[in-house]
C-alpha cells in the first residue's frame, strides 16, 4: 500500500512518516499544494492524507483537482480547523474522512532517540536502531520513565504484563546488549547499582 502525506508541519509529518513505515507501508510526503497536485498526477497512491492548510495551494483546491480527474483515491483531511463550514466543503467535495489535529501518534522520544510504539520501532537521529523483541520491550519501559529510576523488578513486572517471562538475571543480559545498540549516540542506560537503571542523555 502506497500512501502520500501531504503536510506541511514537518515536525508532525515526520511521526507519521515513522509510524506508517514502521508499520510496513510504502509512504511519500510533500509539503505543499502545488507538489501534492502534481504528485497524484503523476503517480498512483492508495491513500491521501491531506492537510487542509497548505501554501501555495489549498488543500481542498488539492482535493478538488484530484476529483475532477475522476480519482477516487481514498482522502483523510488532517486539520486544525474546527469549523463545520470546513469540514461539509471536504465532504463535498469527496473527502472519505476526517483527523483533527493535534491528535497523538504513538511515539516517545528522549533526545535524538525516537520509539514508534506502533510499528515497534527504534530510532537514534533517524537510524533504525536493530532490536530484539525483549530488547525493545526493555526500551519502552526505560523511554516511559526516562530521566527516573527503573528497578529490576519494575522492568521483570511490566514484561512479565506483556506476556514474556523473564528473569531478574536475564534483564542484566538485555539491559547490557540494548546499552550497547542505542549508545552510539548522546544517551546511555546508567546503572544505578542495587536499584536499577536510568535511561538518560549525555551532556554536550
């Protein structure tokens, strides 16, 4: 499945770039009308998602051009507009759905390290970082406290909630082989001895 994203914010294109190839699809981005116009003309998408406030052109004047070609390419509108007004003029003009912004797409992030919890996957300074499952289970946790104290028995626990067994033993293993995935870049996973660990940045 092939999708464009046509966003203009990039801090907000870029989460959902991650999520959507994360989760295995085939996705573009342009960051404005004019590129949006020209891209569905020129190629073939399974889906657009489509930001109504785009310079240069508008996005529904986008949705409207893609329509008269007698596309009927699925569009989800992503807005900041509350108004109805907005929203009966997508519709008519063919529009499958709508996504108010600001939504929240399941991401954590601590510095350069980004975690797309949808697709499972790692990032440090937009490099897929190799994991393995227990490995990334292990990262959430630590990402979902950073900066906090995380005891050995807090982490046993929560990996224990999702179904994987493992053991106060076991944990020093993954903790040592994830601390030697992610730490090529300014963070670390600091041990705090008899209490557990810390996921923290390096100062610069």
């Amino acid at each position: 499945m092939r999708i464009l994203i046509a966003e203009d914010d990039q801090v907000l294109a870029d989460g959902l770039l991650r999520s959507l190839r994360g989760a295995g699809y085939a996705v573009d981005q342009v960051s404005s009308g004019t590129e949006a116009d020209a891209a569905l003309a020129s190629h073939e998408f399974d889906l657009l998602i489509l930001d109504l406030g785009l310079p240069r052109l508008h996005g529904l004047e986008v949705l409207r051009k893609l329509r008269a070609r007698g596309s009927t390419l699925p569009v989800l509108i992503l807005t900041a507009a509350d108004s109805v007004d907005q929203r009966v003029k997508g519709l008519d003009l063919g529009a499958d759905d709508f996504m108010a912004k600001p939504f929240s797409l399941q991401e954590l992030e601590h510095g350069p390290l980004t975690f797309d919890a949808t697709g499972r996957v790692a990032y440090i300074n937009d490099q897929m970082i190799e994991l393995s499952a227990r490995e990334i289970s292990l990262l959430e946790v630590l990402l979902q406290r950073a900066g906090r104290l995380v005891s050995k028995d807090q982490l046993v626990t929560r990996l224990c909630e999702w179904g994987e067994e493992v053991s106060n033993n076991a944990i020093e293993v993954y903790i040592h082989r994830l601390r030697k995935k992610i730490e090529q870049g300014p963070i670390r996973i600091a041990t705090v001895r008899g209490l557990g660990y810390c996921l923290e940045k390096i100062a610069g």
